[in-house]
C-alpha cells in the first residue's frame, strides 16, 4: 500500500497539480491585495465612498450585543477580486496560447545534408554537366 501511495504521489499530475495550486494561491493573493490596497482607494475616491464600510443595518448596538448587519460592500470587494483574477488568468492563458502557436506554426529547420548525400549530389551534378557537353 505504501508503495502505491509512492506511485500515486510521484506521478507527474499530482505534482503538476500541487505546483499549480500553489502558484494559484499565491497569485491570488497578489490579486487581491492589489484590488484591496491599491484599486479599491482609488475607486472609492472617485465614487466618494469605501467599500468595505457599506452595509444595511438590521440591528443596533445595544449595551454588549454588538450591531447585526448585512455587509454588501465586502460582497462588492469579493466580486471586483473575482473579476479581477479571472480577467488576469485568461489573459495569462490567453497569452500562453499564443505562444504555443507560434512554436507549433515554425518551419522545423531544413536538415543538413550528410556527407553521402553531398557526395551524391556532386557526382550527379557532374553526370548531368559531363552529359549535356557531350
């Protein structure tokens, strides 16, 4: 059982999936960090407002019961970082692809003649030249 287990793990996927779960975990954070701490204060500047602080109030404070409240701004935060990673990973796999394509659509390289081959096609130059002046 160990043995598979190895197996399992070892396999290229797993670890390719691994890789890119980690990466994505941390690409996200820079995404989000991005749109909380640069993005967002801009925005909020120009509209007049932070996020974060909208919400509808449903009940307040009263003595030590703290105020019950829907926070919308935080759901509007979440989906400006949605759209924010989604549009940063398709353009990142849109642009892998491209590249892709260029490497595939490239004329492999015109292979270099061996010596038999050029020795052949001298004799027949030759044969051909000796035949026409005769």
């Amino acid at each position: 059982m160990l043995q598979d287990f190895k197996k399992f793990i070892m396999r290229g996927n797993v670890v390719d999936l691994a890789v890119a779960v980690i990466i994505g975990a941390a690409f996200g954070r820079i995404v989000v960090s991005f749109v909380n701490d640069m993005l967002m204060p801009v925005l909020g500047m120009f509209i007049g407002l932070n996020f974060t602080d909208l919400k509808i109030v449903i009940s307040e404070s009263q003595g030590d019961l703290a105020e019950i409240a829907v926070y919308y701004g935080s759901f509007i935060q979440a989906v400006f970082d949605f759209l924010i990673i989604a549009l940063a990973i398709f353009l990142m796999i849109r642009f892998m692809t491209k590249l892709q394509k260029k490497k595939e659509e490239a004329p492999p390289p015109t292979p270099v003649p061996t010596k038999e081959e050029t020795l052949l096609t001298e004799i027949r130059d030759l044969l051909a030249g000796g035949q026409k002046t005769a």
